[in-house]
C-alpha cells in the first residue's frame, strides 16, 4: 500500500515517541521532526501541528540511575546523595568524636526551561536540620558562556570545584575551610573552550545570613584553567585563583579549620584577628592524570588586612592516587573539574567495581607570629595532617570510603602542648 508522507512522519513520530519514552534519552521527537522537515518529508505547518502534540507528552529517563522528565520545551531531573559516617578517633585532649553521623542528607531539584534557561534548588537535612545549598537561576543562551544569580560556588580552587560526590577522599584537605570561598549569594560569569576555563563572580554573604540591619560584606574573584592534555585516561591540568573579601564591621575574624575529620566536635586549627579589614587569596593548582595513576596539588595564600598590619597565611595539599582494577579518574577540560568515576566492571552485573588507594599529605599556617602583636587574638596554630584512604566504586553512584587520618596541632607562640589526632572512619555512599 501506497503512504502519504504524512502517514509516514505520523509513524515516525510514534516510534521517536516510543524511544524517548523508553530509559535511553530525551528529544528523540524534535530529532526525528527536524530531520523529516530538513529532508522535506514534511512541511512547516505539519511539523508544527505535530512538534505541538509530542511537546504535550512526558518522557522519563532512568538512564544512569538519575530520573529525569522532559515535557515540551522544559527538563528537569530530581537527584539527590546519601553519606553515611563512621568514626573511631583518639586524641591527646579526649576530643568527643567518636560515633557516626549522616555527613550529606541532599535533595534537589534541577532543569532546563526553553533551552537557555536553568535553575537548580538543593537543600541538605543532615544533622536534623535544613540548609540551602545551591539556589540559582542560570541563563545559557551564549555559546559556551553561563551566566548565574543566586547562592552556589564561587571561583576559587580545584578541590573546592570538585562535587562531594567525585573528591578521593571523605573530606577536603584542611586548607579549604579556611582559603576556600565556597558558596555564596551572588552572581557569576563563567566561559569556556574545549580544554580551558575562565570564572568570575560578584558576591555578598551566603543564604545563612540573617539580615541583621547591617551591611553585608561582599567579595569578588576569578579563576582560570587550562588543560595542555585533556582525554580519557590522561590529562594534564593547570590552574590560578583570586579572590578579595571586604569586611565591613572590622571586628574579629576567625580562621579555622577540622582536621580532615567531620564528626570531630572542634576544629583545632583555629586563629581569631581583631580589626580585619579585608582579605586576599591568592590559589595556584595542578592535576595530571596518568592512565591508572593521578596526583593533584594546591597552594593558597591568604594576606589579612588589619588595623594592626598585614598578616600571612598559608597552606598547600599533594595528594596521589592509583586504580587497582585499571580506571581513570574522569577530568572534564571545559569545566576544570573532575567527574565521576565509572568502573570497568559493575557489582550486581558479575563485575568487582573500581578499587583505588590514596595518600594525601596537608600542611595549613595560621600564625605568622600573630601571638606576639598587641591587639590581636590568637591561638597561633599551624601543623600538618595525612590521610591515607581506600575507595571502593561498586557501581558509578555507589561508593564505599574509608580513611586513616593522622594530625598534629602546633599550639604555636602559646604555651599548650602539641597534640595529635589520629581517626579511622569510613563511608557508605549513593547519589541518585
């Protein structure tokens, strides 16, 4: 029997329709119409009555775990992870650290709405308690640049950049409590080409902030990176950072940071200024990876304006890791991040997952002889931390952790003793 065409661009659309429900992708129906119309199978006027009808349906994606909806000119996916911590901890002052404790609860919400416009809304109810984290409008309608308002990370570090999700070890190195400006409400710029990246932002405080009838301190920064090798199994990144924070009541700053250990109740890296003005972090970091093997670095300077003089703080973090069963760690050149890690073979489909050791080595200065400057509040701390850790990725959102931190605290310019923290804690882990 004889079809017309549009008898055969109706079955087309059905079977288009029939895929993109099916767990493999989305927009499989504009495909398919876009090709029928550029073919001249069909004209404008019948692609637009049946463009028309696929956008009423709802499609639903499963396809790497995630679920994700697209109806029309509008994708969202809803997501989520789930960290559960276990600690062992011994320490010369008897610290209460011991136990366990949900390090993530996360839940968000994220999507497209007509091609250039997204958003995203993430909030974590870990500890019996809600926190916004990402909130923010983005609008992507410039090639390869993204332009967002609202409160997520600003520019500043490697590790910092990196997702919870895909760090090697259970916690960011030492330096990012105190270096890193993480989160904030604000808005940023960020551009990219296939193995660079330039970001810059404009900040206030972060959502926390309780609007107390003050001014609010504000910041701003930039960070770029390039890749001279960038592919699946080896890269080579490159990367520097700056940021300036005002502050603008002048009064006393705290910098202070936990010793790779979350569930430890202080954090003992731990210097107060009186009168800071502003600040000024300076960040430089490097990665490569090496088919099975990776190593990764950063230094931060921290410069602390004060009514009382200039003050320097520092810190640096090298870290290596290798694969056992052969993987990558995954780097993505036009974002100068790393991703998730997939392995080679998938627990639950006859495969062992990915096995990977690590060892990083922290060292954090707080002091700069700020014990000795009338005026100033100090603990004066500086020392050094070594994690050792073992991954287990028994599929590409399951993972297993588990750490060996060793830590010393150097009361310096004070009259307390050194002290030593040593913990063994582990991770069970699932993002979704």
């Amino acid at each position: 029997m004889k079809q017309t065409k549009l008898s055969v661009a109706i079955k087309a659309t059905l079977l288009g329709t029939a895929i993109a429900s099916a767990p493999a992708a989305f927009a499989s129906e504009k495909d398919i119409l876009d090709t029928l119309k550029a073919n001249g199978t069909i004209s404008q006027a019948q692609y637009d009555e049946l463009y028309e009808k696929a956008s009423d349906s709802v499609t639903v994606s499963t396809k790497g775990g995630h679920l994700k909806f697209k109806s029309g000119d509008a994708k969202f996916q809803l997501g989520g992870r789930l960290m559960a911590d276990y600690a062992a901890i011994s320490d010369d002052r008897n610290l209460d650290g011991d136990g366990s404790e949900f390090r993530r609860a996360r839940l968000f919400v994220k999507g497209q709405i007509f091609n250039d416009w997204g958003f995203k809304a993430q909030y974590d109810f870990a500890e019996n308690d809600v926190v916004a984290k990402d909130l923010y409008i983005a609008y992507d309608g410039f090639d390869s640049t993204s332009i967002k308002v609202g409160n997520h990370f600003m520019p500043s570090g490697l590790e910092a950049q990196t997702s919870s999700k895909y760090i090697t070890f259970m916690e960011r190195s030492t330096i990012q409590d105190v270096f890193a400006v993480g989160r904030k409400n604000g808005v940023s710029v960020a551009t990219h080409g296939d193995n660079w990246t330039l970001h810059g932002g404009l900040h206030m405080q972060d959502v926390s902030n309780d609007n107390d009838g003050r001014d609010e301190d504000y910041g701003y920064g930039v960070r770029a990176t390039f890749a001279p090798i960038t592919g699946k199994t080896q890269a080579v990144h490159l990367g520097a950072s700056y940021s300036h924070q005002e502050f603008d009541d002048n009064g006393t700053e705290r910098f202070r940071a936990r010793p790779e250990i979350h569930t430890i109740n202080t954090r003992p890296f731990d210097t107060k200024i009186d009168g800071v003005e502003s600040t000024d972090n300076y960040g430089l970091e490097a990665a490569a990876v090496m088919g099975p093997f990776s190593l990764q670095t950063e230094y931060f300077a921290k410069e602390v304006e004060t009514a009382n003089g200039d003050f320097d703080l520092d810190g640096w973090y090298a870290y290596g890791s290798y694969f056992l069963t052969g993987e990558s760690r995954s780097y993505k050149g036009s974002k100068g991040v790393f991703g998730r890690v997939k392995p080679k073979s998938v627990v639950g489909k006859g495969g062992i997952g990915a096995w990977e050791l690590g060892v990083r080595y922290s060292s954090i200065d707080l002091y700069d002889g700020l014990a000795t400057v009338p005026g100033i509040n100090t603990a004066g701390e500086e020392g050094e931390v070594l994690t050792i850790g073992v991954n287990w990725y028994a599929t590409p959102t399951i993972r297993f952790m588990a750490n060996y931190v060793q830590s010393t605290v150097e009361h310096t310019g004070t009259l307390l003793a050194d002290e030593d923290i040593d913990a063994f804690q582990v991770r069970a882990q699932i993002d979704f």
